[in-house]
C-alpha cells in the first residue's frame, strides 16, 4: 500500500517573490502537483506570484471560486455554493494523497491568517497528512511601504474587517492605538466614515498591491473617490514609548 | 567622495532559519558588515538564528543593552539609560555607512512590528539610506504552531502586550474575537487574571519558542505555575464565519 503524500500548506507572503521563506522557494522548486484558488477566467493571484518558480513538468490543479461577490455573504445561497466546492476541492486533494503525490497548496499571504486554504485544512487535517508553512502576511508588507513602524512599546494593535458593520468598526478604531483594516474595495467610503468618527481618519494611510508592482502608498484623506482593489490595507500607526 | 552604504534592517522570522526570506537569506549571505542587540554576556537570540549563514569574513557589531529588567520601564532612568544606548549604536552605524560600508542590522521577528530597530530606524531614516526587509512576526510562528487557523471571516483580532495594567487587558480581551498576547514571561499571572476576567481563559494557548527546537503548545489552563519567557506568546483562536 502507498503512503499518503503530504499537503503543504505554502504561504506566499504580500507578493514579491523575494519575500517568500526560503522553505517556501524549495518546495515550490520540487513540485509535482500544485493547487491554487483562483476567480474563475482570471489567472490567479497566487499563481502569479509563483510564475517562474514551478518545475515545468508539475501538473497544475486550478481550484475556481463558484462565486465571489455575486451573492451576498450573508445569503444562505453563499455558503452552501461555497461549502459544496471546499467539498469538491478536498475530494481533488484526498485522492492526490492517496495516490502517493505530494500536493504544494498556493496561499496569499500567511494561511492561518483569514486564508481560504482554512477551509480545505479543517476537512484534511483529520484524515491526511497536512504541513502548514507560515509566511508575511499582507499587512506586513503593508506597514513595511509606509516606512513607518505599526507598533511601538505596549501599542495596541487590532486588525478589523472593512465588511464589519460601520459602529462596530468605530468602536474598535476608537479604543486601539495602531489599526489594521484589511478587505477594503467597496468598503472604503464606510471605513472612512467610521475611523472620522473614531477620530482617526487623518492619521490613516492606503496602501495598495504592497510588495508588488503598481505598489502606492496615500493619506486615506487624499484618497477621496478612489476605486480601491479589495485586497488594499488602511492602516493607523502606533505611537507608543519610544526612548 | 564615497557613497553612503546601506544599512539593512532584515527581519529574521520567528527563529527557524528555514522561515527567513530568500531576500533576507541572500543579504545574510554577502554581508560585510553585521550588527545586533543583544543582552549583555549573552550570545543573542538574534546572532544564534543566523548561525552558519554569515561569511566568515564578516565583521560583527554586538549591540548590548545597557538595562533589560534591572530597571523597571516607568523609571525615567530606563528611559534615559536607553536613549544613550541607541545614540551610541546610531553614531557607529552611521560611521560605517559613511565609510561606504553596507551593514546588515538583525532584528528577531518583524522589524516594524514592536521591534527594537524601529528605534535605530527613526534615527537614521532622515540621514542615511536605510531598508527594512519584513520577516514572519513571531506570532504568525505561534499561531502556525498551535496548528489552527488564528482568525476566519470577519473576526476582530487584537495585539496586546502582558506588561499593560490588568484590567486594560481584561476590557481588551471581552471585545475582541481573536486575541495574541506577546511580553509574557513574569506578567503571566497578569495575563491568565485578565483572560478570566473576560470569559476567554478556557480558550487561551500558550506558546514557547514557536518554530525552534524546545517548541511548546499547551492550554494556558494546564501551565498553572509555569514559568516562562518572555517571548512566549498566549492565544485565542477566533471562531469567525466557515462555509
């Protein structure tokens, strides 16, 4: 009988490949099968990232979203169309391990980190080998671009969702010295409203495709009317004891 | 007349050498010049996770802490007997870049991320060309550890540090989904009070020298009693939205 072959988990860090972990580099090099998330007729992110890096002969397994923002997260339709590709997704996974492969899951970011890869690990860990490799995460190589340090001393730091209701954001802004709110796109104006009630709005900074080409870094304030990606992170920086 | 030499600040991880960055591993590899806090009589945490990857050709600046706990934080004298330190520290790395040298600056987990180097960091920035290279926060490394995810959907994440007052933390603790506390060590006791206080101390992991060897995962309710550093790291995973 074959073993089952092993699941890593491969963060890839905020997008440059230059930041990855050396583990990281090593198993992407030795490949034989890769699997990635990725919006259905678009390249993928995370498969992006990696170009250059795969052994030619690994054979690819691209895992497309049934949907993204065309049903609301709040529709029960959501989660089911989500639960039964997650279902489909590991079923792909289990008979790769079975057969004696290896897989290299693609993670953006750090996947303990709100990553998607959560979804497949939760359903894989049980029954097969899985081996999760850590990375920097988005936010990271967000505060990094600003050239200025998030935390400081005893700073307070909280990371917020731009899709949270606009009070519970405004009471988490108000009370944290240093703020992280990631999933901004067409929750920018709400994120706005909320850290100027806060009153945090003009200490706050965009920053978009961080690491990456096309990386910008602007005063929230001076941002007004901007189309943002989803993954761009607004931050608030720390201003703790600093001898 | 010579050129400025750069002065790096390269996050090394949360301590597994296997976990730096390939940016970070290649800088290492060249470097000429390498500097790092560490406490005085003592190798350095920092030195030791670069073992084996420097040129031996490098020269070496050991930067060592004038005070570490002899003196507690509030004292103006912690404050002063500091600010001395990173002067002294400052005016050798800028005789080294304005010698055309270019120094590799170690900094255990992220640099701007509660590090030590920011305080270099905001005196050299202005004068000389400095750049901070990300690393894995020592967190990611902890979370990674306790082998769950750390947050999922739209959970509330929020960074505290065990040296805050009590109750402080125990405020902190009852608002948010996900919780990490760093600065452990003697405030532990601190910490398990706080924790109860807010209804989350059955949930809480404790962390010790995540990804290097001496790895530690235990329930904080089973570490009664136990006496750990100061580095270790104590967590509440969220329970956020999974399809």
């Amino acid at each position: 009988m074959k073993c089952q072959g092993t699941l890593y988990g491969v963060g890839l860090g905020p997008g440059d490949a230059d930041l990855m972990t050396v583990r990281a580099h090593r198993l992407l090099a030795g490949a034989t099968h890769v699997a990635f998330f990725r919006k259905a007729g678009r390249p993928g992110q995370a498969r992006r990232i990696v170009e250059g890096l795969l052994p030619c002969a690994a054979v690819e397994l691209a895992m497309e979203y049934p949907v993204t923002t065309e049903i609301a997260v709040e529709d029960p339709a959501y989660n089911e169309a989500l639960s039964g590709f997650y279902a489909a997704c590991v079923a792909q996974l289990r008979s790769l391990s079975d057969a004696g492969h290896d897989v290299v899951i693609l993670c953006e970011g750090d996947p303990f980190f709100y990553g998607s890869f959560m979804h497949l690990y939760t359903r894989l860990a049980a029954t097969h080998p899985v081996q999760v490799v850590p990375a920097i995460t988005g936010m990271s190589g967000a505060w990094t671009a600003t050239g200025r340090p998030i935390t400081w001393g005893d700073d307070v730091l909280t990371v917020l969702m731009g899709t949270l209701p606009e009070a519970t954001l405004a009471r988490h802004m108000a009370q944290s010295d240093a703020l992280v709110i990631m999933k901004i796109g067409r929750n920018i104006d709400k994120v706005r409203r909320a850290l100027a009630a806060a009153g945090r709005l003009q200490e706050a900074w965009l920053v978009e495709f961080a690491t990456m080409p096309g990386q910008k870094v602007v005063r929230l304030v001076e941002a007004e009317g901007r189309v943002t990606p989803y993954f761009s992170i607004v931050l608030v920086h720390g201003n703790g004891r600093r001898p």
